[in-house]
C-alpha cells in the first residue's frame, strides 16, 4: 500500500448493501449522502470502520483481545488499504454525573493545572481540583454535586406486611429475589403489618448495615449477608455506575421518581470540590466559577492571564478552547454533563476530543456532523475537517446539509431509496456533478426553493410568555400563535430550547416530541414502543399453537447468552461501552426453539427484522397501521425490532411522533425534527406537518433546517448570538418579511439560500 492508494470495497453486502463495488480516495474529504435508509451507514460505519476496528484488536496480544468486544467480519468480500479508523458518532455519551464536557475533551485537566499554578492561595496540585478524586471531592456527595435522599415512606407501605407487598418498589415486590432477603431470613414476622413491628425491629429492616445471619432458617443462601432495604436500594440503583442499573433506573423511571429526590448538595452548594479547594481563585474566580462559564467566555477569561511561566498550558487550554467554538459549542460550559448532550452536541464533542491528536494517516468516520448547527456555524465545522484532512487523514462524512457536502473532494450518492429499494452507489464524483445526477438527491438540490407567500392565519395565541428569564433569556416577552406551523429558529446555544421551556410551562396542552431517549429497557424497540409486540406476539402463538411466551426476546423465546438483547457489551472502563452482536443467536435475540415457529414463511426474529414500510405484509392489522405511522413520520426504513438504543436522536423524535399520530394533540412541540433527514424526507414530513396543522393542531418547531423556516406560517427567531450574546427575540413574522426585512444570522442565510 502506498500513501496514495485508495480504500477498496468488493461485494460489500452488509445489511441492505448490493455487493457494492467502490474506491474511496486516501486523504481525501468524500461525503455518504443519500435517502435516509439508503445503505450510507451500513458501508462506512458496518464495513469500512467496523472491518478496520475488527484487524486492529486483531494486533493486540491475546491477553488484550480475550478483554475487547469480539467483532464479526462485515459480509464483504475484500476490502484493501485500510487504516485505522477512529469513529466520531452521533451516539451519546453513556457516563454518569462524573463524566462532563471537560473531562470529555480532555481540557478538565488543562484547567486544573492551571489553578495548580496560578490559584492563590496555593491549594495542592492539580489533583486536588478534579471532583473525581478523593482528596478533591465534597465529602458529603463525593463529587456529585447533588445528593440523592430515599424516602423512607413512598419505599415503604406501613400498613402492609412483607407477604402483602410493604416494600414498594418492583425489584422487591413479592416472589422476587431482593424480596426473599428479607422474607427468608427468620427475623421478622412476614405476614404482620409493618406498622405493628417494634421501631427496632423496623430499623433492622430499613437500616442495618451488611452483617451474616448465624441462626438463619435453613433457606437462607449460607453465603448470602444481610443488608436493610435502604442501603441495598442505594447499593443497587444510586451509587452502581453499571449498565444494569442505569437500564433499571430508566425501566423504573416513574417508581425512581416516586422514591427518590435529587437535590444540591448542602456541603458545597453543587460544586463538587473541597471547600479549602474552591478558596483557591485567579482572578475572583474558583475552578468551580470558571468551569460554569460558557466555553466563549472562558477562552476570554484565559486570554487576559499573564502567560509567564505556563505558556505550554495555556496555549494548549485555548486551542481547545477555540475547537470548541469552531465546531459551535461555545455556549456550552465545560461542567455541562455529557449525557445531557443531544446527539449533534456529543459528536462535536467527540470531534474537539481528536482535532488535538498528532496522529496522521488515519480514517476519520463522522455521522452527520452538521446535526444541531444553525447554517451560520457549519462552514466552521467544514474548516475542521479540512484540517482534518491536510493533516493527511482520510475523512468519510455521512451528511444531508449541502453546505457541508459541498466541501467534499469526492462524493459517493447511494440509494436510489430506502430499504430494499437501496444499497447501490448512483452516483460517484464531485460536488458539482451532484447537483447534475439523476439520482433523488440531485434532484433535491436542483430544485427551485421558495418561502412560503400565502401563510395560514392565527386562530388565538397559544402561550404568552412574558419576563422569561431562564438561562441567558433575557427577560422575554413573546406572543406564540395558534392554529399554525411556528418554527423556532437562530444559532446554537441562542437560546431557542429554554424559550421553548417557557412555552411548555406557559401552555399545559402543549406535548413535547423531543429527541431524548424512549423510556425502556435493552430490549426496547419499535414494537414494543408502539405498543404492537403483543398483537404479533398473539399472531404467532395462534399460528403454531404455542404460548405467547416463546415469542418475547425477555421470556421464554430469548436468547439465554444475551438474555434477548440479542448485543453481548462490553464495558471499557472509562471509555464508551462497546456492544458486538451475540455469538449464540447471531444477534437475533431468539433461542432455537422460538425460531423453529413460524408465520407464513417467517421467524418472529425475521418478522421484526420488516422495515416499518413492509409492515403490512405481516398481515396483522395492528402492526400494519404502526408501519403506516412510522412510515408517514419518515423512518419507514427502520424495523420493528431495531433496538431503540441504536436509533438517533432525530430518529428517536420521529418514532415518538408516530406514536402521537394516533390520536393526534391539539398542540406540539418539536426539537429539530429533520434531523437526520435527506431533503426528500423533510418534504414528507413537512407535508406530514401541514395535515396536523390543517386538523386543528398547533405546532411549535425549533429547527436549523432553511427548508422548514421556509415552509413556516410564522417565524420567532432568538439571538442574534449565542449564550450571553443570545436571549433576545430578534425578529417575529411571515417568512417573507424575514426575507425582506430581516437582519442577523437567520435573516441572512436564508436570503443566500434563496438567491
């Protein structure tokens, strides 16, 4: 292999690819784009990244490979001259309150060396700044900021005996596990209402520390100590970092809500650190006060120090810093908690975290980069990955956004559509001859856009916000209307998000259709969210006369080895969780017997491996209609059995939405809704928009998207800038008058767009 030679695809077939054939050029920018579903991830991310991470564990020693995810070769034939790839998805971060944007991006450490030099008075060395280790964090919530309190009464029904169920939480309900600790082991009377208990004997219960039982009945484990209900609920649930309990936090999320309150930590007022640590100060600032600063302030803030003395940590800290606002997060503060970040904003992240590398020569695989950026931040995020790619990397962009695709020197179009309808390359070439192609997006992008001129009129005022104040809103009034399609529009980070929260609070109606992950378990998907597993579950039983059990991954029909996840994962310390399909079912989730059933000529394993679109051939009504709404949401590629924790964030808000579709509400709210969306897809779901809007709904749309801004009755744009520089409403109209009369980012792009 030579420095020049391209990465070569023969027969790749992975998922719904058609024994592609391809060259992608070495160190060059070439962009995936095409319908979504159309096969753009399954060859980068299923094929080229996943066989380039497959033979590099292969180099490891045994030793290290039998501890990494065990990875299946893609069905390919050959593929040549790859190199090692790193990964930048939109995947989001799966770490616990201890995990931030700091210390995702490695500039936490940069920052606490520099109060180790410059903080005065002098606090200890850098360590002492970091709220992850011991003789840095509060005492009392051990670094967390906030202290998590049981209450005792919603845990505990003293009216009720053990036997009836006194302990009110799932994993202790009666017949359970965590039940028989406390049923089995001869100190308490099981069938007497805890209220007539002796106080002492109901402190055992709740409080007592691990300790062995020497006397216990003979069915008490021998090797089993005895822990009281509340230490054992806060051992399991509140201080595990494990997935399994993360999984059941989420599963139980109404019950956790019941039982246990978060609040700021009393000791250090959510800081974190030491009270002797947070005296330390440059400038009247602690490590806590800076680290809550927008990113853009703080880049000012360090800026103005005196370099003598720490040039290499200062020059470092503010090329971070200057990543970050290059790829649009400079509203965002380096304490932020990275799994409250959207998919877009963990990507960047991401991104910043590997622009510091001095590694060249690698494959750089990006998953829709431009998600969550206004169009005035994306030729930012194209200056980053041309300085990617001069550093002599190779940069594989998965992308819709134009602006973005436009600065690629190669671009690869799949399609023609989605599903079974795709996986061929038809079109290779540059960007020019893209917008000359046959294909359905070159097509898109030779069309003709257009504001909308004949606006639908107000029907009322859906929600007075008046004062608003939250976050960098600067005391707002604003008017949001009824009856119409109002989309919410300016840069990251201006402020849009927390208006929208005004909204909510302002307008009880109002339902929310966000982008954050669906309540549920590993198992969770589409059919089960849409509430259609039970119906086809049903179907099956019916057809080969077995119980329903044998159909549902998480009983009798699922796989023992993953338990029905059908994903064996595998945690790396203190990196991202790595999941690998199941060696047992070939990740199908199902054991032998289960699939030796069918429907027609089906498995249940292949009958959710149907897309949403082909969802009628399964000839069970209510799965059908399910299909019909997935489809009309616009993710009618996905099937019904996709894990839910595999799907994006726009994904995600598009399934939420085909649950609404049901019995549609008088009023939505919707978080970037396109995102992930080819321009084909966002005509349909605009048209899908307009049918809610034109039966009586009220729509509320935050979006960067110049096709919806465009499509808009009603515009409310929030900025002009972001953080402090945002949270003032900048403009309010007709999508024409921003045209004519509008100023500031939005106004101006929209204009370029239309030109």
């Amino acid at each position: 292999m030579h420095d020049s030679d391209p990465i070569v695809i023969v027969g790749a077939r992975e998922n719904n690819l058609r024994d592609v054939d391809l060259e992608i050029p070495f160190g060059a920018i070439t962009a995936f784009t095409g319908v979504s579903g159309s096969g753009k991830s399954s060859l980068v991310f299923d094929t080229v990244a996943a066989e380039s991470q497959r033979q590099l564990n292969e180099t490891f020693p045994t030793f290290v490979r039998n501890r990494l995810p065990q990875l299946g070769k893609p069905d390919v034939d050959r593929i040549a001259n790859l190199s090692a790839s790193v990964v930048i998805d939109q995947r989001p971060f799966r770490g616990s309150a201890r995990s931030t944007v700091g210390t995702a991006t490695d500039l936490a450490p940069l920052l606490r060396l520099l109060f180790s030099r410059r903080g005065e008075p002098f606090a200890g060395y850098s360590t002492v700044f970091s709220f992850n280790q011991p003789d840095g964090m509060c005492e009392q919530c051990q670094g967390l900021g906030t202290v998590d309190e049981i209450d005792e009464d919603a845990l505990l029904d003293r009216s009720l005996s053990l036997d009836e169920g006194a302990i009110r939480f799932p994993t202790f309900a009666p017949g359970t596990v965590y039940w028989r600790r406390y049923t089995q082991t001869g100190l308490f009377d099981n069938d007497v209402p805890i209220e007539q208990w002796p106080p002492e004997q109901v402190d055992d219960l709740l409080h007592a520390p691990p300790r062995p039982l020497p006397d216990a009945p003979p069915q008490w484990p021998s090797t089993s100590r005895y822990l009281g209900v509340v230490p054992r609920f806060r051992k399991l649930y509140l201080t595990s970092g494990s997935e399994s309990a993360r999984e059941n936090r989420q599963r139980y999320a109404a019950d956790f809500e019941r039982v246990v309150t978060t609040r700021t930590c009393p000791a250090c007022g959510g800081r974190r650190l030491r009270p002797e640590v947070l005296e330390s100060r440059i400038r009247g600032l602690n490590i806590a006060d800076a680290s809550q600063l927008p990113v853009d302030e703080l880049r000012t803030f360090v800026a103005d120090l005196d370099t003598a003395g720490i040039e290499p940590v200062l020059e470092s800290l503010t090329a971070g810093l200057d990543h970050m606002i290059d790829v649009g997060l400079g509203y965002l503060s380096l304490d932020r908690v990275t799994p409250t970040l959207s998919g877009g904003e963990a990507q960047r992240v991401k991104l910043v975290r590997n622009l510091g590398s001095a590694l060249t020569r690698m494959t750089y695989v990006l998953d829709e980069p431009s998600v969550g950026l206004h169009p005035a931040d994306v030729h930012r995020l194209a200056g980053l990955l041309r300085r990617l790619r001069d550093k002599g990397n190779t940069v594989l962009v998965v992308e819709h956004d134009p602006d973005l695709v436009a600065i690629a020197d190669h671009v690869v179009d799949m399609g023609p559509g989605a599903g079974a309808d795709g996986g061929r390359v038809v079109f290779e070439g540059d960007w020019a001859g893209l917008r000359r192609a046959d294909t359905p997006t070159g097509r898109h992008l030779r069309r003709r856009p257009a504001v909308r001129h004949v606006v639908r009129r107000s029907t009322g005022t859906l929600a007075r916000v008046r004062g608003a104040s939250v976050h960098n809103l600067r005391d707002v009034d604003v008017d949001v209307p009824a009856g119409v399609l109002c989309v919410l529009t300016g840069v990251a980070g201006s402020g849009k998000s927390s208006l929208v929260q005004c909204v909510l609070e302002a307008t009880p109606e109002l339902h929310l259709v966000d982008q954050r992950g669906v309540r549920g378990g590993a198992r969770s998907m589409p059919a089960t969210y849409l509430g259609v597993l039970d119906p086809l579950r049903r179907a099956f039983a019916s057809a080969n006369g077995v119980g329903v059990e044998w159909f549902s991954p998480g009983s009798k029909g699922g796989c023992p080895v993953c338990r029905g996840t059908g994903l064996i994962t595998t945690e790396l310390a203190f990196m991202d969780d790595v999941d690998a399909p199941c060696d047992a079912c070939g990740g199908r989730k199902f054991n032998e017997t289960a699939l030796s059933y069918r429907l027609g000529d089906l498995t249940i394993a292949d009958a959710l491996d149907v897309p949403a679109v082909r969802a009628d051939e399964l000839q069970v009504p209510a799965v059908a209609d399910a299909g019909t709404r997935m489809t009309r949401a616009g993710i009618g590629y996905v099937t019904l059995g996709q894990s839910l924790s595999t799907l994006s964030g726009g994904e995600r808000q598009r399934l939420k939405l085909a649950r609404e579709l049901e019995r549609p509400a008088a009023a939505y709210a919707f978080d970037e809704p396109t995102s992930g969306l080819h321009g084909t897809d966002v005509e349909r779901l605009l048209g899908l928009f307009d049918e809610l809007v034109d039966h009586g709904s009220s729509l509320v749309v935050i979006e960067h998207d110049l096709d919806v801004m465009a499509h808009a009755d009603w515009i409310i744009d929030v900025g002009p800038g972001a953080g402090t520089d945002g949270g003032r409403i900048t403009f309010e109209g007709t999508p024409h008058d921003l045209v004519e009369h509008g100023t500031g980012p939005t106004a101006d792009h929209l204009r370029r767009w239309l030109a």
